[in-house]
C-alpha cells in the first residue's frame, strides 16, 4: 500500500457483496451473487473464494465445486439396482425416465426397504 501510487482502499471478502446479477450477457438463468476477495479485487462467488481460500493455505492442491453431484453419482452407481427397482407400482410412467417418480419424496424408502438394507450390509 506505502509504494501504491495514488490512494488505496481496503476491501475484505466479507464486507463486499453484491446482488445476484446475470452473468455472461445477460443470460438470467445464470445468476450469481458477485464477492470480491480484497487482494486482486477479482469477481468471484463463493465456492471459487472458498477453493481459493484452501489452495492458498498450502494443505490443498487441487478443489472442485461439483455440487453435490459426486455424491449423487456414487448413490446411482452403488444403489442402481433398487434406483431402477421396476416391481416398484407407479414409479415408472415411461422407459425414458432417468429416475423414479417418488425420487427425493417420503414414499421412496419405505417401497424399498428391504432392498435397500441388504445392499447397505453388502
């Protein structure tokens, strides 16, 4: 700051923050809410200011902000078979389904109970 030319503003990740604004032209179904770190003054949301914040530590080398689809692909991959369980009634309306009707709905574990217990012994 002694050698910036010019005056000089201090800005901390947690004090800034702006609305959630379209990115990229306007394209609204990609909102984001804008946080600037205060170091480089860079547009970033949160997930990239948290893997920003664990590489810099030096204890991380790599992050990876995926949503929670890693462990959603795991479920499906390690659950398939009572995932696509078809002797469940009305659960399947098409064979082009990529899931089951009741998916994410109290009535999914207990139509598959017993099934699911086994493999979660296996």
């Amino acid at each position: 700051e002694a050698g910036a030319a010019g005056q000089t503003h201090v800005i901390s990740a947690s004090s800034v923050a702006m609305p959630a604004e379209p990115r990229g032209g306007g394209q609204a179904s990609r909102a984001k809410r804008r946080l600037f770190t205060g170091h480089d003054l860079a547009e970033l949301t949160v997930e990239e200011l948290a893997i920003r914040h664990y590489l810099a530590s030096g204890e991380f080398t790599c992050g990876l902000h995926c949503e929670g689809a890693l462990l959603r692909d795991l479920f499906g991959v390690l659950l398939f078979d009572q995932l696509f369980d078809t002797s469940v009634d009305g659960v399947f309306a098409s064979r082009h389904q990529d899931a089951p009707l009741d998916l994410g709905t109290e009535a999914f574990y207990p139509a598959r109970a017993a099934a699911l217990d086994r493999r979660l012994r296996e």
